[in-house]
C-alpha cells in the first residue's frame, strides 16, 4: 500500500500514476469499477509491444493486441475510429513498433482527459491521500 504522500503525487501528472506501480494497480482497479480497463490494458500491451526486438515476436505481438483489442467484436475492443482501424489492420501485416501509435495515444489521451480526473476525484482515490492516525484497533490489540 502506498503512503498518502506517495499517492498525493499520482495527482501531479498522469504519468507520475502511470510510473508508480501502486498507481497503476489503483487506476487499473478504479478503471474496472468503470467496466473500461481494456484501455489501460491495451496501453501497457503496446507499451511492451514496442520495447519487443524480435522480429517475429513483433508480428505475434501485433497480431494479439489486433485481436484482443482492435478488431470488431474483439474481447477487449477500444473506442477507436474507423480510420485508426483501419490502418492498424494494413500495419500489422509488416508489424514495426510504431504500428499502434495513434491508437496508443488516442486511448491515452483519453484516460488522461476522462478517467484520471474521475480517478482523482474518487472515494477509492481520497481514501489512499488520508493520512490515517494509529488506533489500538488499527493495531489489532
């Protein structure tokens, strides 16, 4: 479990939520109370999609985040355009790591500017600021 101070600072910047593991687990789960973790999901996917080097496990890779996340109907489908859709599905047959990029920062940009400060505003989100005092109940005695 963070600090308060450790959590006050995911306030800051979304990247800051973004680097902390905790802040990551909180928004993850802050997101799932909101049935819209597969946007966080397919973040982290294409953020270790492009530190992939093989070149075949590029192309495996790519063809997994299109399944799970792009295509229609996919299990985890994104709120993405069609035109985004569209050229992720022509970029995947020669797959480089910037295959996913405008989705990635659409989606992104997205959490940014709707969940995070949903997030920030939060019971779940307050709770974890709350420097709590120690009590005797707290300690179990």
């Amino acid at each position: 479990r963070p600090s308060p101070e450790e959590a006050q600072l995911w306030s800051e910047a979304f990247d800051e939520l973004l680097a902390n593991k905790y802040g990551l687990a909180a928004f993850r789960a802050f997101l799932k109370s909101e049935f819209c973790e597969e946007n966080i999901e397919f973040w982290l996917a294409c953020e270790d999609f492009k530190k992939t080097k093989s070149p075949q496990k590029l192309t495996s890779k790519a063809k997994k985040i299109y399944n799970d996340f792009i295509e229609k109907e996919a299990p985890k489908e994104i709120n993405i355009d069609f035109q985004t859709k569209n050229m992720i599905a022509q970029n995947i047959q020669e797959a480089t790591h910037t295959c996913f990029s405008a989705a990635q920062k659409r989606v992104y940009s997205l959490m940014e500017n709707n969940s995070y400060p949903r997030f920030l505003e939060s019971e779940f989100y307050q709770e974890l600021c709350k420097k709590t005092p120690i009590t005797r109940a707290a300690q179990g005695t």
